[in-house]
C-alpha cells in the first residue's frame, strides 16, 4: 500500500470508488422506474425501452472527444466538469413529463456521463505508478459491483418480505 510518513494514503481512490457506485447505480436506477413512468406518465414499454437505450447513444458518441478533452484539461478538472453537469442532467429526469422530455434527459445524462470511467483510468495512469496502479484499479471496479449489489438489495429484500408474508 502507498504511504505517506508512515500512514495510508488514499488520495483520489475513494471518490473514484464513489463515481464508479454511482455510474451503475444511475444505469441501472431506471430499471426501477419502469413501472413508475408507464403508470405516472402513460409511458408504453417502446417508449420506456427507447428512452433507456436512448442513454448509450450519446454515451457511446462522446466517449472518445470526452476523453481528448480530459488529456487537454486534465483528469481533475474534466471528472469535475463530468460528475456536475451528470448529477444536473440525472436531477432534469424528476421534470420529464412526456416522452420527448424522457428522450431529451436520457440523452443528456449519456452525454454527460460519457467518459467517466475511462477518465477515471487515464487518471490513474497519471496519478499513481505502475506498482500503486492495479491495486487502485481494482478498487475502483469493486465499486460497479458494489453498485449493482446495492441496485440487487432492495428488489431481493421486497420479494424476500413478499415471500415471508404469503
């Protein structure tokens, strides 16, 4: 483990771990929301499925111009400019109300999100050496699968409760 005078030294690490748990939990959270927005706001399930596909496509887009401008700018202040503007665009879905709007915030939050976890290893090839990088790297893919155990805990929690009071 990387010290400094003696002690662990984390760094970025943790907020990388965080980013990552909030990556999967954002893609998969509208899993979630498909009943919600096909009772609430009429949604059929093409319109649910385009809208939850929709995402990938400015994702997949703007992965690579994302991360031209992370090597110009820099990891720190890109990932900023990442994490901002997709915690607006994820905070624009609670104001869809038709399914243009859902289109609309779904295709923000994927050019929004888009470059995050690549940008996240190029920052750490730049932040840490080759000895500290594949222990780091690895503490931030723990974090996906964090995500998605904490999406699996409350659906296997209420069908568990479900079960019990049958």
């Amino acid at each position: 483990m990387p010290t400094r005078g003696g002690h662990y030294a984390p760094g970025p690490t943790p907020w990388l771990f965080l980013t990552s748990v909030c990556c999967y939990l954002d893609r998969g959270n509208i899993a979630y929301a498909a009943v919600q927005l096909q009772r609430d706001l009429g949604f059929s399930r093409q319109t649910y499925g385009i809208g939850s596909g929709i995402f990938f496509l400015s994702y997949i887009l703007l992965e690579v111009p994302s991360n031209i401008y992370l090597a110009r700018v820099g990891p720190a202040k890109w990932l900023a400019r990442i994490l901002i503007t997709w915690g607006l665009a994820a905070s624009a879905m609670a104001l869809t109300t038709n399914a243009a709007s859902f289109y609309a915030a779904r295709l923000l939050l994927g050019a929004a999100e888009a470059g995050a976890y690549p940008g996240m290893m190029v920052a750490l090839t730049r932040w840490f050496g080759s000895e500290e990088y594949p222990s780091r790297y690895a503490s931030i893919c723990q974090g996906s699968t964090v995500g998605v155990a904490w999406q699996i805990m409350p659906a296997t929690s209420s069908s568990t409760f479900q079960t019990l009071v049958s």
